[in-house]
C-alpha cells in the first residue's frame, strides 16, 4: 500500500476523541482485573495509569502511549489490547494510556503549554511529566517496555532498540509481525540515524541527549531493554493500529 499523501508537513490523518478512546480502555481494563489510577497533574488534567499483576509473575512489562498529541494510534492499540487481552499469563504489567491529553484536544505533537514532553525526562519542566516519573518511581524494574508513537513522514513502521547490555533482541521478530500488518521502513537513514531492516539501534549514552525522550529515563532508572515503535502515519489508522498491536505482542510472545 502507498502513502495517503495526507500529511504534508505534519500529521493530516484521522482524529481520535481522546477521551472516548481512554474510556473504553478503562472499560476494558476494569473487565480484565487491572487496576486503574488517575494521576492528577498541576493545571486540573490527569494521567490513566493501569496495572495487573498476577501471582506467577516472571516478568514486569511497561507500555506506554499518547505523548504526543498528533499521534493517535497508540491510544487506540492500547485499547484493543486490553480488549483483546492477550497479555502473556506469566507477566505484571503497567501501562498509560494517553500521557499527553491536552496536546490531543489540538491536535499537535506538544502539550497545551507548546512542551514536547518526549523531550523533558531529564529537566522535568512539565507538569505531565513530573507527575509521570513520581509514579514510575513507585514501580519495580521492568523487564521490558514500549513506547508507542507514531511518525508523519515514514515510508513504513520502524522501531528503535535500547538494549545496553546486549540482552535477548525482540526487534526482528517484532518487525516480522508487523510486515504482515503494514510497509517495513527499508532506508538505510532514518530520521538521521543508521537502520537495517527497519531497526535503529541509537546511541544509549545519557551524554549524546541534551534533552531526554521517555526512552532515555526508563533506560536510566527502569528498564534495560526499551523499544520506541514507530508506525507510519501516512497510512491509515486502522493500518498503523494493527502494526503496533502486533509489535507489542510480539515482543512479548
């Protein structure tokens, strides 16, 4: 399938109502024994968090969507999966479910207050933010964790990998799964760095970043094994839905 062609210098594709989506998935969450917490931040809005955990746990899983507000089809992913629920039985799990609401009532990558907060896990000047990391300080490590975004001018779906310690990948068979839902990104340069294959292993130095995306803080504090999965939003929503849906499952598969 080609390019709508719809996003000419910035996300010119469907629309989600926010609200509507996270609704369903608390819904959906409630139905399945997750727990959900809203997490007030200063300026009167909130962030959904949801957690299950299971006595059998092998593992801490963490997921999370909706930083930028022109993005839509991780909130939307996150909500057929809880769903869904095919969630791995041997797992707990975290997630949030839209940490930019007030960027997706504009439609537009940035907050309310024009703060791109995938940029601001290593100052914490957005109330979003800061409200974000109090909570995942009160979490265990985690064994492994998504970040669902989106990227207006990709030829295809692409993901980057934090993996320091050389730890088992998940990145190829992710990007298998995902070749049978949506256009694989094949450059050879994406988004200025090196890929193969649709996969991007960039710099894990805290030092190479003046400003810190979400990645780089789980990569310090969380996790050592990160993905940031990027699908193409010039295809349709139900097409980029699908790919990060199948990506996360997976990674865990």
């Amino acid at each position: 399938m080609e390019r709508l062609g719809k996003n000419n210098g910035g996300y010119h594709g469907e629309r989600v109502d926010i609200h509507r989506v996270c609704a369903a998935s608390v819904r959906a969450a409630r139905r399945h024994g997750w727990q959900v917490v809203a997490l007030p931040f200063d300026g009167g809005g909130e962030l959904l968090t949801f957690q299950r955990h299971t006595p059998v746990a092998g593992r801490n899983v963490y997921l999370s969507t909706g930083i930028h507000g022109d993005e839509p089809a991780g909130p939307v992913a996150l909500r057929r999966l809880l769903e869904e629920n095919r969630w791995p039985r041997d797992s707990n799990l975290f997630a949030c479910a839209c940490l930019n609401p007030t960027g997706f009532a504009l439609n537009r990558r940035e907050n309310a207050d024009g703060k791109d907060l995938n940029r601001d896990y290593k100052h914490f000047e957005t109330a979003e933010v800061r409200a974000h990391v109090v909570w995942l300080k009160g979490l265990p490590q985690f064994d492994i964790a998504f970040c669902l975004h989106e990227d207006w001018e990709a030829n295809g779906f692409y993901l980057y990998e934090l993996n320091p310690d050389a730890l088992p990948s998940r990145a190829q068979c992710m990007v298998d799964a995902v070749a049978r839902e949506c256009p694989i990104d094949l450059a050879d340069v994406i988004e200025g760095r090196a890929a193969r294959g649709g996969i991007i292993h960039p710099s894990h130095d805290p030092a190479s970043r003046p400003e810190w995306p979400e990645a780089f803080w789980l990569l310090q504090h969380r996790t050592r094994l990160s993905y940031t999965l990027e699908a193409p939003s010039d295809f349709p929503l139900e097409m980029r839905v699908a790919a990060l849906s199948a990506a996360v499952l997976a990674g865990l598969d």
